[in-house]
C-alpha cells in the first residue's frame, strides 16, 4: 500500500500543549475572572474527554454549578482570552513539538507525501504552532489544515477527517492519521482511516481498540518510542515506511 498523506492531530500529538498551554491559560484566565476554583492536572485529564475548550468549560459548569454561573458568551469570551494567552505561550517557545514529529514531517516532505492537520483546537492556535516551529513555509509542508472552527461538529464526530480527506484529494485507506486520544481515535476510524494512537500522560489509561498501532510517541533513531500490545511490541522510529509496512499488514 502506498502511504499518500499523513494527517496529525494537534493538541497531545503534534505537540505538548496541555499542561503549559491550554491548562496554564485556562486558570491563569479564571484567576483574571476572580472565579473560586482552578483545574488540577487529574481533573483536567477528565475534562480532556469533552472535546473543545468552550465545550469543556460548559461541561465543568454543568457538573460543578455551585462553583460557577457563566452565560454562552461569558464562556465564549474567557475561551477567547484563553486563546490569547495560549498564543503568547507558543511565541515564546514553552510549547514544544513532540519527539519525532519534526523527522516524521520533514520525511514525508522530502518524499512528496502530503502532512495534514485535523483538529478540534482553534485555526489561530494551529498557524501559531506551525509558524514557531517550522517557520514562513509552514503552508507548503502542511497544505491542508481543518481546525475546530471549520467544522460544525468536532470530534469524535467524523466530519473534520472528511473535510480534510476531500481537501487532500485521497481515499481513507491511503492516509494514516496520527492521533493521541480515544476520541479522536474514533474521529478517524469513523471516517475509515487506519490511525496510530501516540499517547501520552494524559491519555495512556484510554482504551484504543481499533488502532493501527499504540506507541509511547513518533520516536526518533536515537530516541525510539514503544508500542503497546502484542502487535506492535518493541521499539520504533515512526517512517513513512514503517506506516507502509503497517498498511499492508
């Protein structure tokens, strides 16, 4: 099977962003608003299950409504503050990109394979992202990005993987996505795309139960990341030639 695209998630995946990013910003924004409480990394961790930041604080306000009493656009405007703040994190380099993403991306460059983005975070955050660490021709290497807010439904809804299948021009079964989260796990398998689970310390407890392949990360030569389970055990350096092998297994 020739591999014609990989499309990566963004947040847990592309890159770290949730401890020193979403999460910093989001208590950094409630102590800004004077509310009486602030997300610890456990309780964010649950939270990540709701999709979307403005959805998750919705979600928060539901379960907690002793805690806080938000309007839609109070919710709308602390999420955009949050925004902000997280942008400023990004040009100021506190959110790195995880290890073997940057070999993965510059591989599939070189051999003319297309690496598209398909996220439910906000279009600003990704261009910010892509633009500190790979610079002006960020458009070039990633030629097509499906953000949250080009979507009307996000994730676990399929609809993103669509958009950016038809966008791509490739069918399901030529592209492997990349994604950190049962959620969006199930995003792409829904939209029939062979996906590998890069998970992390926010996700590793998820059941990922129609993966193509669960690894601790994209790993690097010198740095392998570890696949989970019978199939893939060992230790791996993500190559669009490994995703090949995968492919036609």
């Amino acid at each position: 099977m020739v591999l014609k695209s990989v499309i990566f998630d963004v947040d847990g995946t592309l890159a770290d962003t949730e401890k020193d990013g979403h999460l910093w910003a989001f208590n950094h924004v409630f102590q800004q608003w004077n509310l009486p409480f602030r997300w610890s990394i456990s309780l964010y961790r649950d939270l990540l299950k709701i999709p979307g930041g403005q959805e998750r604080l919705a979600y928060y306000q539901t379960q907690h409504p002793e805690r806080v009493s938000l309007s839609a656009a109070q919710i709308a405007e602390i999420h955009q503050m949050k925004t902000s703040l997280f942008i400023q994190r990004v040009w100021a380099g506190a959110i790195p990109l995880r290890v073997g993403v940057r070999s993965l991306v510059s591989e599939c460059y070189e051999r003319h394979i297309p690496v598209a983005i398909a996220t439910t975070t906000q279009y600003a955050n990704v261009e910010a992202l892509l633009l500190t660490h790979f610079g002006p021709q960020w458009r070039k290497i990633f030629p097509v990005v499906v953000a949250g807010d080009h979507v009307a439904k996000k994730k676990p809804h399929p609809c993103v993987y669509h958009q950016c299948l038809q966008q791509l021009g490739v069918a399901p079964d030529e592209a492997v996505a990349l994604e950190d989260s049962a959620v969006g796990l199930t995003a792409a398998r829904q939209a029939g795309i062979p996906t590998v689970v890069t998970m992390n310390i926010w996700t590793y407890h998820q059941r990922f139960t129609g993966a193509l392949g669960v690894l601790t990360g994209l790993g690097t030569y010198n740095d392998p990341a570890f696949g989970r389970g019978p199939r893939h055990w060992g230790r791996y350096c993500v190559t669009p030639k490994l995703l090949e092998e995968w492919l036609t297994q």
